[in-house]
C-alpha cells in the first residue's frame, strides 16, 4: 500500500534573532525570507513551501514576537504572530541553544494546548560545550508539553532533515494545495522589497533599519527583463542622507546587492532604480501601516 499524502501549514515562531527565517529558507531551499543580525527583519507572514513525493510543508515565518516596545509596527507583527498560531496545523518553535529565559517563556504561554508544538533548538553549533545540550534540553522540557524536540542548525543544515521527518507525522492527509515547483506563496513584487529592504538593514547602523521600509512603485516584466521601482521610505529627514551616502555610493552599492539577488530569485535580468522619500511617523501610523502592506 502507498502511504497517503500529507499537506500542511507550520507556523516557525520564536523570539527575535533565534533563526526563525534561516530555518524556513534551510527548509525550502530556497530564499523565500530575508535575514540579518538585527532582530525584528522579519515584519511579515511568509510562506515558504517544500514539496516532496509524500509531503507538502506550507512554512509560515512569522516576525519576533515582540515584548518590550508597543508602537504600532510592533503590534502589527505581534498580531500576525498571534493570528498564526491560530490558524496552523503544526507549530514550531524556536528557540537558541543554551539560552532560555522569560522572552522564550512568553512566547511559550501563547502556544495553544490543542495542537502539536515541535521543539527546534537552533544554533547547537555554537554550542561551546556540547555536554551542556542534554541537561539543557531537559530543563526547556518541563516548560511545555512538547510533542517532540528536534536540536538542529539552521546556519549549517544539521539536524533539519530530522525536523521534516517529525513534522511529516504531524501533518494531515490532504493533496496538494501548491504546484510541485512552488517556494512561496508571496508575489514577486513582495519578494523584491524584501530583498532591498534585507541589503538596508545589513547595511546601515543600528537604528535606522526600524524607520524604514520598503514600497515598490512599479514593477513591470518584458519577457524576461524586470524593471522594479522602488521607494525607500524613512521617518525622518536625516535618514535620506545617510542612506544615500556620499555621491550616492551607498545607496546604489546596497542597490546592487539587491538587484543581483533579485536576478538569482527571478531567473532574468531586473533593471533596478531606488530613491528615498520621507514619511514621518509611519511606523505609529496604522492607516500609513496598511498602505505598506503592514496589516
């Protein structure tokens, strides 16, 4: 007999910079979600899907679940997070090894009772003394009824093909929902302003990332030639220059990255031209919020 197809939603959830979007683009493959040092790059819901003969996992990376700072971005993504939580049929969590305190355990307390919650101790690489992991993974044990806990490193693929095989179990028996060759459910117009806004923030210092964001005015396709044009929309007035550097070096330096990528996600050639404008206050401004695709 032939096993049944399994399709599901995972919602991959944990606090800010534990690897939530290094695991999801580890799992499909692909770059489907950007990432950098700083905590919160992840403001959206994405997608990431991987198909295999007996599976299809729907890969949901949800933003940091954020504690400490209430304006109004914030509780966008934390309803986003909240929202999915609800909404799939496997949760993962993720948390770094060798570190768990109270921000791990708030997020714990939002897991619902009444499906299962995998368990991915990311970053055991970095792990100094391995003898440390079990005692470790006994301690984070009592915290919550974990139908299982899977140690893995996103960084270097460690581990992750256990953590499909765990989750596979947990999937319901249902076809397909996306083509075999899909990775994501986002537009590509969506995946341009992330792959910008990804180059901002590895680029720029510590506090500009969180005033920015990224619009795409247009984006048109001639065969295989994209023409994106997109906006980068700061907060305040100072920003505009240090974002744009020197002659401008910075910025069309940060452009390139993004433009290259871009190629390699696409499959074509993209002509890419970039400006900056000033929106203060739109990272407090739920309406301005909305029409940036925060909602």
């Amino acid at each position: 007999m032939t096993a049944a197809f399994r399709t599901g939603t995972l919602a991959v959830v944990g606090q800010p910079n534990v690897g939530k979007s290094t695991l999801v683009n580890r799992l499909v493959g692909q770059k489907v979600s950007i990432t950098s040092r700083k905590p919160q790059t992840t403001r959206h819901r994405i997608s990431g899907i991987l198909t295999t003969p007996g599976c299809q996992y729907i890969f949901v990376d949800t933003p940091g679940f954020q504690t400490r700072h209430p304006g109004a971005l914030n509780r966008v993504m934390n309803r986003n997070v909240t929202q999915a939580l609800s909404e799939v049929d496997v949760i993962i969590c993720v948390i770094e090894a060798g570190r768990f305190g109270p921000a791990d355990l708030a997020i714990i307390k939002l897991l619902p009772p009444d499906r299962p919650v995998l368990l991915a101790i990311n970053k055991i690489d970095r792990l100094a003394d391995k003898a440390r992991l079990l005692p470790f993974i006994a301690q984070v044990a009592k915290a919550f009824a974990f139908a299982e806990i899977v140690p893995l490193s996103a960084e270097k693929g460690d581990g992750v093909d256990d953590l499909l095989q765990t989750a596979a179990k947990y999937l319901p028996e249902a076809p397909a929902l996306f083509d075999a060759d899909d990775i994501t459910d986002r537009s590509e117009r969506f995946l341009a302003a992330e792959l910008l806004r990804e180059k901002l923030f590895r680029n720029l210092g510590e506090e500009l990332p969180y005033g920015l964001a990224v619009e795409i005015e247009r984006f048109e396709q001639e065969g295989k030639l994209r023409r994106i044009f997109a906006a980068i929309i700061v907060d305040k007035p100072a920003y505009k220059a240090m974002i744009i550097g020197r002659g401008g070096e910075k910025l069309k330096t940060m452009s390139s990255d993004a433009r290259r990528d871009m190629e390699q996600l696409f499959g074509g050639p993209v002509y890419l031209e970039t400006w900056v404008k000033v929106k203060s206050g739109w990272a407090d401004d739920e309406r301005a919020l909305k029409s940036l695709g925060y909602e």
